[in-house]
C-alpha cells in the first residue's frame, strides 16, 4: 500500500463497537515510506525497558510481559519472520504498554433526552504499542497500536491472557500485505 | 421530603465514597508449577516497579503491620521462615502504590444509593492504595505469584487500627489465592 504523501502518518483507524455500552477499540499503525519489508526479515528484541503502564498490578508483571512477548513471536514466525539469538538482526521490536482511565459521557451529551437515566461513567483502558526498528538506520519502520477497555481484564489471568492473545493479532494484521 | 432525601443521599454518598470502602483481591501464578517443592521463605529486595508511595513505605506502622500479617499467615500456610536469604526457597517483596483515580458516583449507583435525577454526575478524585506482594522462587529468581489488594487510603492510612485491620484482611485474602503446595 502506497502513501501519498511521505512521512505521514497513514492511520487506518478502525472503530470497533463491542457489546452496548462498552468502549470501541482503536487501531492504527504507521509505515515508514519506501520501507521494504523483503528485506527485513530477522528480528530480536530490544533490552527490556521498564516503564511503568500506570497500573501497579503490571509493572515488572512477568506473567503479563511474557504472555505479550509470546504472542508476537507466535504471530511474527506464522509469517515467515525469523528471531535469531546472535548478530545482529534486520529489526529490533519493542512495545509499550499503558492503563489509564477514560471518561464516557454514555449519552449525557446529547442535545435531547435520549435515555432517561443516561449516567457518564469511568472505565479503564489498555494501550499496547508495538514498534519496529530497522537496526540499520536504528529509525522506526512500522509501528501499531491498540487501544480497548479492560473491564476485569487484569485481576483475572485468564481473561488478561486471551485479551492480550486478540489485541496481538489484531495489531500483526496491520502488517502491510503479504506479510 | 425531597430535599430531605436528597441531603440524605447526598450524605451516603459522602460517607460510602470517602476513599472507596471496598477490598478489590486477586493474583496471577505461574501454571504448571510443582508449588509443593517450596518450604522455606524470607523477606527479599524489591525491584524498582511498581513504585511505591512514601506515605506508606515510610511508614513504620503500616511495614510492622504488613511485615507481620504477612509472616503469620505464611506460618499458618506451613511455610517456615528462613534465617539467611540464602537458604530461603522464597523471596517474598512488596510495593505499596498509591494512585490517583476519578469516580463519577459510580459506586453509589452500584451500591444503590441512588438511580435516578437525584443521582447527579458527581465527580471526585480519590487516592486508591495497590498493596502488590511479589514472591520470587529464589533458585532461578523468578516470579511465580503475585498478589495485589486494592483500598481506597482516605481513611485508612491516618487510622492505625482501621490500617491494621484492612491490612489483615488485605493479606489473608491474598495468600488464600497462593497455592498451598503443602
């Protein structure tokens, strides 16, 4: 897929309604003009940074870390990509993961009375952005994101797990195509 | 009598959401685990995440408190306290992390304190307490459980005895989710 215009951000945004009353999960991903994804087809992961995601529950959380992790090199090697151990390789990943609070205004904002009891609420949501970095050029080729409520999806493991199973292949799929 | 009524939900409200009265528990644990290999823990160092807050990590009380409930209910679990570090089989740290987080009357709906017109979009910003307990397998130093508990600090942390207290609650309802290999 062509960019018309170099170096701007070609968001492909898609919104998402889950059940009534749940938050939309937003998409996107960013691919660096001209990059040629042939070409690169090794990757290894970045030092792990520690930053913190806002949620005490996951920082330094090995059970969410690895589970992330997991899924992208799952992902990555269905689609030809290779993780190698020693040298160096094409691409260095990272990702970023963070929980804040969002506001809903669930309907108060409308100009007629579209429901009697309209109530805003808060709800938590988690971001997980997942770069590529030709090591190369050390520059960022490719970048996706994702962002959806959590609900429980931290203090239950399982369901955290098949949360961040979804969110990791839905963030894959924005790979350019035939990828 | 409605405005009666409305002063008196208002004065629920003030009373059921001053700093979020309910204990939220759980835990991860790493599957697949023969937890019955363990027998022996002792206190171990803390990594620098999640942080924590020097309200309560400066606070000799709450360390005694939580030091304490922690160690009697590990003895009631049969896990021994160690004498080195060393020959411990666990490592056990915590973080105590307190985060800002916005309310918009949510917990009165909840609770039922109010359904209707009378229940405005009141917004507030309460300080919620994470206490995290990590415990490491000390041979390969890895986490194999984590336990969390989550309180509202308002009225908990200027309280000795109700500070004791919800961190009793706190750390039984934890270490009831660890696996009791024995």
């Amino acid at each position: 897929m062509r960019l018309s215009h170099a170096g701007t951000f070609a968001v492909m945004v898609l919104l998402l309604s889950a059940m009534a009353g749940c938050a939309p999960v937003l998409l996107g991903s960013y691919v660096s003009p001209g990059t040629d994804f042939g070409a690169l087809r090794t990757y290894n992961w970045a030092s792990t940074e520690s930053l913190a995601t806002g949620d005490p529950r996951l920082d330094n959380n090995p059970f969410f870390h690895e589970r992330v992790q997991q899924d992208v090199e799952k992902e990555l090697a269905a689609r030809g990509f290779e993780k190698i151990g020693t040298g160096t390789p094409k691409l260095r990943l990272h990702y970023h993961a963070s929980v804040s609070q969002r506001l809903d205004l669930g309907g108060t904002n409308l100009p007629y009375r579209a429901c009697d009891s309209c109530m805003p609420f808060m709800y938590d949501t988690g971001t997980l952005v997942l770069d590529f970095v030709d090591t190369r050029t050390n520059t960022l080729v490719w970048r996706a994101w994702a962002e959806e409520s959590l609900g429980g999806a931290i203090d239950n493991q399982e369901w955290m797990e098949k949360q961040i199973d979804e969110t990791v292949a839905r963030l894959l799929e924005q790979l350019p195509r035939g990828l | 009598m409605r405005l009666l009524r409305q002063f008196a939900l208002v004065a629920l409200s003030a009373l059921t959401l001053s700093g979020c009265a309910t204990l939220n528990v759980s835990s991860h644990v790493q599957r697949g685990l023969d937890f019955t290999q363990y027998r022996t823990f002792d206190w171990g160092p803390a990594d620098a995440l999640p942080a924590g807050d020097p309200r309560l990590d400066k606070n000799p009380g709450f360390l005694d408190h939580l030091e304490g409930a922690v160690e009697k209910e590990l003895a009631v679990k049969g896990f021994e306290r160690s004498g080195t570090q060393e020959s411990a089989d666990l490592l056990i740290h915590y973080h105590a992390n307190i985060s800002r987080r916005i309310d918009v009357n949510q917990l009165d709906r909840d609770y039922g304190y109010c359904y209707d017109e009378t229940c405005g979009a009141l917004v507030f910003e309460y300080e919620a307490g994470t206490l995290v307990l990590d415990i490491v397998d000390a041979k390969t130093n890895r986490l194999i459980w984590r336990g969390w508990a989550q309180h509202g600090v308002r009225d908990v942390v200027d309280n000795e005895r109700r500070m004791a207290d919800t961190i009793n609650k706190a750390v039984k309802r934890m270490l009831a989710r660890f696996p009791n290999g024995l």
